[in-house]
C-alpha cells in the first residue's frame, strides 16, 4: 500500500505534501528532523492522507496535489479542518 500524505507544521502553519510505502515511520522521519524539507517546521500534524495500492498511481497523485489546482483541491477537501483552526 502505497499513501500520499499530507502533514502541517505547527511552527508556520504551512503545509508539506509527501509519498511514502510506510506512513507511520515516514512521520517518525518527519518529526525527528531527518527529512531535510521539514526539520526546520517541526512539530508536524498528519491532517490528510489517502491510500493506494498502485505506486504509479500514489506518486501521480502526490505530484497533482503539489500543483496550483490540487493545493486548491486540498483548501477546499480540508476547509472545515481549517475553520476549526481558526484560519
């Protein structure tokens, strides 16, 4: 099973889409600082993530979501997560 996740940071609020076969370890890596993207952002909260059994299909998915049209997509899949937040 392949998972494209989504974490945010509680230091900026942003947001880091990833790919990974593991998704509990790969937000272990996350929140060590051992993934250079994010260790300046920790701690990271999981708020998303979706599943596939196609490898193809998780990392299409994971480069879409990186995109104007998916950041967007994800704005409106996680609005009322985001109301709660108070942003």
């Amino acid at each position: 099973m392949y998972y494209v996740y989504v974490l945010q940071s509680s230091i900026d609020g942003r947001q880091y889409v990833g790919c990974t076969n593991n998704l509990k370890t790969r937000l272990n890596l996350h929140n060590s600082g051992r993934v250079e993207s994010t260790r300046n952002r920790q701690p990271l909260k999981l708020i998303h993530y979706e599943a596939f059994i196609d490898r193809h299909d998780a990392f299409t998915r994971e480069q879409w979501l990186k995109t104007g049209w998916g950041r967007n997509q994800l704005r409106t899949m996680l609005r009322s997560y985001q109301k709660s937040l108070g942003g």
